[in-house]
C-alpha cells in the first residue's frame, strides 16, 4: 500500500508533517478530507502509532463516518480499531461520563435537545415570576448558549446592564433545574469538559498524555470552548494537526471564531503552515471569480487557487428585471438545458441568502412543471411560521376547518390546553355545533350558555380568542387579504411570538413579510382566491429525495456540497450582503465569506444573478447590485441584461441580452393607463411623477419618482394611483 498515492506536493507535504503543531489552510475543493485520512493512516502504517494514541475530531457525524470509512479502506479495520474519531460534542460526552465522580451529576445523564432548552427556560421565567412575552426563552436561550461556548458558568456571567442581570437570574436557574434533572445541553459538554480539565490537572494531563497526535477538521469554525479544549488535549505531545480556512469560516451565528486559526498560529509559533492550492472541484475561470470576491478579506493568509481541470466557461453575470423575472430565468435555463440534455436534473443548484426566497423559485418549478428538491429548510409554504398564518387565514374563511382552529387556537400561546379543547368541543356536541361555530356562540361576558362541565375560566381563555374571530370574520369582505392578514399579526402579536432575535427569528419574519407580498396580490373580495392559489402550490409532491432534481438551498447550508452547475440568486445589497450585515463590519466580512464559499460550490458553470428591483411589502423597490460585484474584474464575467430589465434601471448595458420564452397568459391584453410625465397621487406616499410604463405579466408596471420617498416601482393593479394631471 503506497499512502501517498494520488497526492499531489502539498497534500504530501501535509500527510508526512513530522511532529509539533501544524496548520493546514486548505482552500476549497482541495482535498482537506482526503489529507487527513492519509494523515491518520500514515501515523499508524508508517510511524507505528497506536489507534487509541489518535483523536479526530470532526463537527458532523456524517464526516466523522466517512473519514473513518476511508481509513479503514486503506489500512483494513483491524489496525484501527480504538481510534477515536467523532464531533466535540460526542468526545466531550465519552469523557465526561468516565470522570462524572468529579462533577456534579452522574455518568447516566441525558442530554436535552432545543425543545427540550427552551421548555426549562421557560420554567425558570415562570418560576422567577418574569414575563414570557418581555423574556423571550428562545432569545434569552441563545445569550446562556453564547456565555457558554465563551466558557462563562452563571457565577460568572458577564453583567452590564438590566437585560443581562435578568439573563444571569434565568442562566442560574436554568442550570440548577438542568443539574436537578442530571441532565446537560449541547453547550454544557463543551463546557464542562474544559472545566473538567481546568480543575482537575491530573485528569487533563492523562488525557493529553492518551491523545498522542490530536487532529482537528474545520478549524476556522472553532469556538472558544472548542478551542480551549484542543488546547489542553494537546498539552503534553505537542503534536496538533488542524486544518482549516479563513476564508470558508461563515457559521459566526453559531458562535464559530475564525480568529481562533490567527490564535493558533500565536500560541504555536514554531507550527508549520501548509498550504493546499490545487483544486480538484472548479474550472479556472470559477476559481478566478473567486479569488477576486475573496481578496478584499483582511486578515487572510492569500493563496493562489488552481487547478488542471482547465480554463472552463466564463461566469456568467445576469441582470434582471425584478426578483419574480430572476426565478424566471434560472428555471427557464433549467428548462432549456433540460431539453438540450446537455445537464442532468440533479447537476443544479440554485443557492440564496435567506430561505424566504426559495418561495418564488418553488412556485416558478412549479409552473415549469419540473421537479425539485429543498435542502436544509421546508417547503415555503410548510414552514412553520407560514403554516400558523395560513391556518387563521383558513379559520377565518370557513370556521368549521377544525385542523386550522387546533393550529391557531394556542399559536402563539394563550394557555388553553388540551383538556380546554375536549370541553369545548363537548360544549360544540351538546348544542349541535361544529366547533368553530361553538368558539363564535361563546361570549366573554358570561351571557352564553355554557356546560356544567366546561369551567368559566377555560371558557373565558376560548373566548377571548373567538372575539378576536368574530372581528376578524366582520372584516371578511370589507378588506383585500393583504389588510386581513396584516390586522392577524397585530391582534396577535405574531412578530414578539415569532421574532426572538436571532437570525432564525429574523429568518422567520422574512418569510412573513414574504407572504404578505403574496396576499398583496390578490385584491377584495380576495381571500378565497388567495387560499386557493396557496392550497394548490402546496400540495403539490414536488420534493424529492434523490439526486434527480434541482437542488435550492441557502448559502449557509451549501457548506461541503458540489454541482456541476450553479445560481446564485438574490446579489443586491440588502440581500446579499444581508442589510443586516450592513453595519457590522465582521458580519460583512462574513457575507463575503459566505459569498466566496457558494461560488467554490461550482464545478462547471456559474450564473450570478441580481434585479434591479426586488419586491418588499407588496411593492417593488429599486436595488442596488451587491457591492461584492464590483470586486470582480469585467474580463472574468459574460454580462447580460434581461430584455424586460433593458428600459429599467440597471448598471451594465452588455450586448448580449435574454428574454423570457415562458408561455404568454392567456389573459385579456392590459391597456396602458399611465404614461411618463402624468402626476399621480398614491393614497400613502402622497403626489408622484411618472416616469416610465410598461405591461408586463398582464399588468401595469410604472416607475414613479415621489416627493416623499424616492423611486418606487409599483404595479399599476395594486398601487390604487390618481391621475392629477396628464403633463402634456
């Protein structure tokens, strides 16, 4: 067996490394996996290194079976059995259940999932006597994690203001609570184990004389807990082999430090540092697109990315219209490629920033009648903030959908449990009524009629939220579904409910104020025709499990994955960078970052695509093109504007240029209302000037300059405009 077979000079390099701290950066698709397999198998085939002298350490199970597959292909399973191999928290699991007598709960703990966090953290708010709807237990969840991986027990929490002081009460509590229960979460293996080791230096020091060599995958999304612990399991040998790359380092979110690779480098000094360059993924030309994004990034060490798969494709670069035509076109290039066979269904990608703008990409495949499949998040219209909305929307329409009451009844919570439900719908049989007609019949005013065996204050909770029906039915067919829904989501507060903080919450409302873009099609009397549209889209079995479709997913979840073909929709400032980024300086780093990693995703073509306009609270808003486009030097891109966007507002007039080949409706022709120069008068942004027309998927588009705001891009159906004057 030749280990070294296959390699190229720096993979080698890396794979006969003799002793002492290394640091392998390893640039995408270059083999990383591959390096620390041989590496494992060189230490044990060459140097005579025992399996149970290794620790791997990976941060999926999935990666941590695969190493140890390829390992045992090369070396026969018996020659490797007692290496350890597996995530921190697995490791830190199996050692804390060895050494349990010297910490405060037994070896038989269990280990608390999220429902499971947050349940205690609301346990804690009601035994505190705090408030649920002032205390969030998801957000205040997420500040205990973050003090964890930050290696902070309650004693020393961090305080420095009201907020934090309340923290630190719940964060005390949760963890008695946790401790009562012999019971850890997902931070505290990580926590406890540094502790273990700090507390304890006989233990630590057995361990570190165990672990002869220590390996570590994905350096740069290492916390501090996770770097601490590396830090003492390596503490006697020395011998601590990370690989790594700042520049594929976008899990910030998830308390990831890609400092930790800079801090390596300072308590390592005499560490070697190897670089891997070839790329055995992408064409030049992709590589080159990604190098020029990536190289604004400070604090990198730079690295010249190659490869001999050949100078490739141009990167495409398109320009569209708006958002909806932007979905057109990848699908309708699906499409086409489809037809040619010049690609297989499952050689695409189409990757995003936020998983609410899967919604007009799912709704376009399903016009096309093409298969696709979802990773890493639901369905639009599964997602669980928008399956609550629909179904009070559903109530509303028709009060006898008893699965859309159960849904809304305690969404968000109004403490009405299950027994309340049972009694009410006794109180439903009695009086022959369906159980929505049952919630309307009663009243807070204690005038209904009411059963023996229903309690007045259960029927007070129901009833409260039947009011709340009975106004929202009384609105049915006075406002369009857009002004419904809106009315919903202030009468429930559905944004404290959904909106805890975090970049899932925020994730959460985006998808929201998607659905309002929706319902804002759809004018009075419109609910039903709305509902209509929703239920046929969402009940098509359109996902599929295998590798026969394209693919849609975030960015974030594109980590690790390859496709020979590649979109990257949605680069407008706002979007991408997020406009949450926009005034962080380490989250735009991030979104860069988090740009460069879904460019490397490509192996053989990559389209990038902005709008000029995207759509927010029913209307459309000029957008800028990302300001990561501007980094990349003309002579790698093939830039073309959509037809439709060619009398817009766009940047780059190339030559080439695409236009739809989707069927025509066959809807009645629309005639132009509007022309440049008419003044018209919009019933929330006051008096406007026209300043282009033009019909587009049968309606009007106008482009308006107004006083108050700026440039809008409305459409003509749904702006409810007044012609003041026709300028002539």
């Amino acid at each position: 067996m030749d280990i070294l077979s296959g390699l190229n000079p720096q993979q080698q390099q890396a794979v006969l490394a003799g002793m002492g701290p290394v640091l392998v950066l390893a640039g995408p698709g270059s083999g990383k996996t591959r390096v620390l397999t041989q590496r494992i198998a060189y230490l044990i085939a060459a140097l005579g290194v025992h399996p149970y002298s290794i620790l791997a350490v990976t941060f999926t199970n999935k990666a941590a079976r695969e190493m140890e597959s390829r390992v045992q292909r090369l070396l026969g399973e018996p020659q490797t059995r007692g290496l350890m191999m597996g995530t921190f928290h697995s490791i830190c699991a199996r050692i804390l259940r060895r050494e349990s007598q010297q910490l405060p709960f037994n070896s038989n703990f269990v280990i608390y999932d999220t429902d499971d966090q947050l349940a205690l953290v609301r346990k804690a708010l009601e035994e505190l006597n705090l408030d649920e709807k002032r205390y969030r237990p998801a957000s205040i969840h997420t500040t205990i994690s973050y003090a964890k991986n930050e290696l902070h027990f309650p004693d020393d929490f961090p305080v420095q203001d009201y907020r934090t002081e309340i923290v630190s009460r719940v964060y005390r509590r949760y963890q008695e609570l946790l401790l009562t229960n012999n019971a850890l979460d997902f931070d505290d293996l990580l926590l406890w184990a540094v502790y273990l080791f700090d507390q304890f230096p006989s233990i630590k020091e057995k361990y570190a004389r165990l672990f002869e060599h220590v390996l570590v995958d994905e350096f740069q999304d290492t916390n501090q807990a996770q770097y601490a612990l590396v830090h003492h399991l390596s503490a006697f040998h020395r011998n601590l082999f990370v690989v790594g790359d700042i520049d594929q380092s976008i899990y910030r979110w998830r308390g990831a430090d890609y400092h930790n690779v800079i801090r390596f480098e300072h308590d390592f000094p005499d560490a070697q540092v190897i670089l891997l360059e070839q790329n055995y993924r992408s064409t030049q030309a992709i590589l080159d697109v990604a190098m020029a994004v990536i190289e604004p990034h400070p604090h990198r060490i730079p690295k010249k990315l190659f490869t001999s798969r050949g100078s490739g494709e141009l990167v495409q670069l398109l320009e569209t219209a708006d958002d909806r035509e932007e979905a057109q076109f990848v699908v309708e290039t699906i499409a086409k490629m489809l037809q040619e066979k010049s690609a297989k269904a499952g050689d695409f990608a189409i990757m995003y920033r936020t998983n609410a703008q899967s919604r007009l990409l799912e709704e376009e495949f399903l016009h096309h009648g093409l298969r696709y499949r979802l990773v890493g998040a639901q369905r639009f219209y599964g997602r669980r903030e928008i399956k609550d909305l629909l179904a009070y929307l559903r109530l509303v329409h028709n009060p006898a959908d008893e699965l859309s009451l159960v849904r809304a009844l305690n969404t968000p919570p109004r403490g009405i449990g299950n027994k309340t439900f049972i009694g009410l719908k006794t109180y439903a049989q009695k009086y022959k009524l369906s159980v929505g007609e049952a919630l309307l019949s009663l009243k807070t005013d204690g005038k209904s009629a009411v059963s023996p065996d229903f309690p007045q204050r259960a029927v007070t909770a129901v009833a409260r939220f039947g009011d709340l029906l009975a106004d929202w039915r009384a609105q049915l067919d006075k406002i369009p579904p857009l002004q419904l829904l809106d009315l919903i989501l202030h009468d429930i507060d559905y944004r404290t409910y959904i909106d805890d903080g975090s970049a899932e919450g925020e994730d959460r409302w985006e998808n929201v104020l998607e659905l309002r873009r929706i319902a804002a099609e759809f004018q009075a009397p419109g609910l039903e025709a709305f509902l209509e549209r929703v239920a046929l889209v969402s009940d098509q079995d359109t996902i599929v499990e295998g590798n026969d479709a394209p693919t849609l997913l975030t960015l974030h979840a594109a980590k690790g994955l390859e496709f020979p073909i590649v979109f990257i929709v949605g680069l407008n400032d706002g979007t991408l960078p997020h406009s949450r980024s926009l005034d962080d300086f380490e989250a735009m780093h991030e979104e860069r970052r988090l740009f460069y990693v879904g460019i490397t995703r490509a192996k053989e073509k990559l389209f990038l695509v902005y709008s000029q306009t995207r759509s927010a609270f029913g209307y459309s808003e000029p957008a800028i093109r990302s300001r990561f486009l501007e980094d990349i030097p003309t002579r790698l891109l093939q830039e073309r504007v959509s037809a439709n966007a060619q009398n817009g507002y766009g940047y780059n007039r190339p030559k080439d240029s695409w236009s739809s080949t989707a069927p025509q409706s066959s809807a009645a022709i629309i005639q132009s209302h509007f022309a440049p120069g008419n003044r018209v008068r919009h019933p929330k942004w006051g008096e406007g000037l026209v300043l282009n027309s033009a019909l587009r998927d049968d309606d009007e588009i106008l482009d308006i300059f107004f006083e108050s705001v700026g440039l809008k891009r409305v459409a003509a159906s749904l702006a409810k405009l007044e012609i003041l004057s026709d300028n002539k």
